[in-house]
C-alpha cells in the first residue's frame, strides 16, 4: 500500500505557544490544524515536514506518527513495535534512540516504555538479518517516539532530531540564557511589527535581538542548522530539500529600523557580539555596555522586551531595586515603546509598578513565569498604580 500523499503530524511547542504555533503552522501551509497541550496536529506531506522544520521559529520537533495500538502491558507494547515493518523506515546502519511519554497510561515508567521499544525495534531487524541497529542515546540519527495516552499507543518518527531551539548560532551563552524557541514566542506574543525599534536592555547573550533580527530580515530559523533526522529517513529527498532551502533563503529582506540591545556586563557583550558575528547579524543589531538606569532608549517607538535576574538562578544583591529600577527606566525613559517583562519572581515584578495591558504564563525552563505587557505612555510615569 502506498503512503498518502498527506499524513497526519504533530509538532511540539513550549507551554503557551499553542495557537502561536497553529498560527505559523498555517502560514507555512499546514491543513486540518488542531492546537493540543503543548503541540500542535496538523496535516501536510514530505515538502511540509521539511519546510515546518526549517521554516518554524515556535516548534520544538515535528512527529510523524507510524503506527497505534493498544498495549495496557509491556507484552501488547513490545508485539506492537515488533510488528512495525521498520525497513520501510530507515536503514539498519542507522544509529537510534527512543524517547516514551506518557499520559494516564497503566504503563507509566518512562524509560521501561522507551527500553521494550527498543527491544521490539532491536528484535525485528535480528529476526530479518541477524543484525541490530545501534543505540546512540545522544544524537541518534533516527529517533523514535512512543506514546501512551490512556493504554493507547503511538508510535512516531521525530523528523526534526534534537529540538529546534538548537538553531546553531548561539557560540556562547550567558549565566541563564534564553531557549530561543522561548524567545521567538516571546517576540510574537509581544505583537511587534517588524517594523518599529525593537530593544533588550538586558540581553546577557543577545537571544531575543538575534531572534528579532532573524525574523525582521525573514532570515529561516534554521539557517545555521546543518542536520535534521528527516536526512537519514529513506525516503529523504535531497532534491526538493534543497528546493525547500533555496525557495526560503531567496526571501529575505531589508529591515530599516532598529534592534537595540544592551546589558551592564562587559563579558556578556562580549558573548552577545560573538553570537551575533557568528550569525552575521552585526549590520542589524547595535550593541551597547550598559546599566538598564542609564539607558536611552533609541528615538521613535517600538517593543522593548527584558528577560531580567528573577533570583533563582542568578543572584543580584537587591532584586527588588532592580525591578524598582527597571519600572523607572520604562516610565520615565521609554514612553512611546510598549514593553514586556518575563519574570519567576511574582513580587519583584509587581514593582516594575504600571499595569500590564497583557498578561501570559510561560515556564523558562522549569520557572513558571508571568510575561506581562505594559503600554508607556507619557503619563505613566505618573502611574501610582501598583499591579
Ligand atoms: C537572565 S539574564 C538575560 C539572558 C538573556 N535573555 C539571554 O538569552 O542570554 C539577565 C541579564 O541582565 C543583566 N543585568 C543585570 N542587571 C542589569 C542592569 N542593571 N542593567 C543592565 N543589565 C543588567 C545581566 O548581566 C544578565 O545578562
């Protein structure tokens, strides 16, 4: 039986970025988009898989589901996996690794689940040529994904390999830096135009001004990546990845305004200039050294966007003066711009002291954070309001 030109597909996001996602998604042309916890399921071919993968600045990895079943014991799930006709899959030289989630399933002890996987994988191909496939568990060039919803089983490919937030840029990193999925979403749901100034006062390794740029200039988020296990599936089709590739890299643009980002530490602007050099973004970023209390923030309007200390992981000697300062520098400084602030730390963000027009729940990591959204007005530095 030959494969529908369309399948079904589901693509993993970070918490909050569903309908983001499904947005996007849409936009590179996904069909039947159904947003889920944390994912989306939509439908496409081969071309989508590889466009979503290279295009998406909002997922994590895009599944293909091959096969489900039901299996409420580790005998139902090992048979299951053993009766996959896996050399329609990929190639027995290839190295694998399984990852098993689950979710109000009788089996629940993930790493068991993903070891029978393997096992059911490992035994087909014994049975067919006396050899296995083997086991890489760091960078697998197949990866396979088994998951149990309610005694359910699914089986996919990740056709992505190790998530997207890898984009291949960052050279170096700062003390907490920003996933770069996290930052893209935090971009988007900040509504900026693309076409205003966009600011990070406290950019630590450059994230969010490397992601805005990125997007500005519609430059792909995977640009600098080089691999994607779609590339050992065999039905990997260099021709139209290469179609998919040029078709994306030939849209790129000019963009006129300005991204401005600046931090107090002379070593992370450092680390920021490295990864932005490394991206060749340094025509479209300025940099600056500099305390968020002496800030100018650059003439006309846009988004400034502050991932600052929340005192988990960094400590600062005075996180509530900091946040005090932050407010100030926003009401006092930045009227015009509309602003957002990620933070863990619930009380240090009341003082940023305005009221958010807009608010969201994310996790940096395993940090549940409020993003709140304030519009900075002239008067808001008269704005008593305590949020
Ligand atoms: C959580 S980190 C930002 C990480 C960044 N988003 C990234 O992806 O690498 C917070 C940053 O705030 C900077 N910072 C702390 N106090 C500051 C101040 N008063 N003015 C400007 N930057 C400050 C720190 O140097 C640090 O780089």
């Amino acid at each position: 039986m030959t494969e529908p030109k369309e399948f079904r597909l589901i693509t993993k996001t970070l918490s909050g970025f569903e309908e983001i996602l499904a947005e996007e998604l849409s936009a590179i042309g996904a069909r039947n988009i159904n947003p889920l916890r944390r994912a989306v399921e939509w439908y496409g071919d081969k071309e989508m898989i590889y466009k979503v993968n290279y295009l998406s600045r909002l997922s994590l990895v895009t599944l293909k589901p091959i096969k489900d079943f039901p299996a409420s014991n580790h005998d139902l799930l090992y048979d299951g996996v053993r009766s996959i006709d896996w050399v329609k899959y990929f190639d027995l030289k290839n190295t694998i690794s399984v990852k098993a989630s689950t979710y109000k399933s009788s089996l629940d002890h993930t790493q068991y689940i993903a070891q029978k996987t393997k096992d059911g994988i490992v035994d087909y191909f014994r049975d067919r040529f006396d050899e296995r496939p083997d086991v890489d568990t760091y960078d697998a060039d197949i990866q396979i994904n088994v998951h149990l919803n309610e005694d359910y089983c699914e089986i996919s490919m990740n056709s992505t390999g190790s998530p997207l937030f890898k984009r291949g840029y960052r050279q170096a990193t700062g003390p907490a830096p920003l996933n770069e999925v996290l930052a893209a979403g935090m971009i988007q749901l900040s509504g900026w135009d693309k076409v205003s100034n966009f600011v990070d006062p406290m950019c630590g390794s450059g994230t969010l001004a490397i992601e805005a740029a990125m997007l500005a200039i519609n430059l792909p988020a995977g640009y600098f990546r080089e691999k994607y296990s779609f590339m050992n599936w065999l039905d990997f089709d260099a021709i139209l990845w290469k179609k998919v590739k040029e078709a994306a890299d030939s849209q790129l643009t000019d963009f006129d305004g300005m991204i401005f980002a600046s931090d107090i530490s002379p070593k992370y602007i450092e680390i920021a200039s490295e990864n932005i050099h490394f991206a060749k973004l340094h025509k479209d970023i300025t940099l600056k050294q500099c305390d968020i209390a002496n800030l100018k923030y650059p003439e006309g309007n846009g988004t400034i966007i502050i991932n600052p200390p929340y005192g988990e992981r960094i400590r600062t000697n005075d996180i509530s003066e900091l946040y005090k300062i932050i407010g100030d520098s926003l009401k006092f400084k930045a009227a015009g711009y509309n602003a957002w602030v990620i933070s863990s730390d619930l009380e240090a963000i009341k003082l940023i002291g305005m009221r958010p027009m807009k608010r969201y729940n994310l996790f940096n990591g395993a940090l549940e954070c409020k993003y709140n959204g304030y519009s900075i007005y002239e008067g808001s530095k008269k704005d008593l309001y305590k949020a």
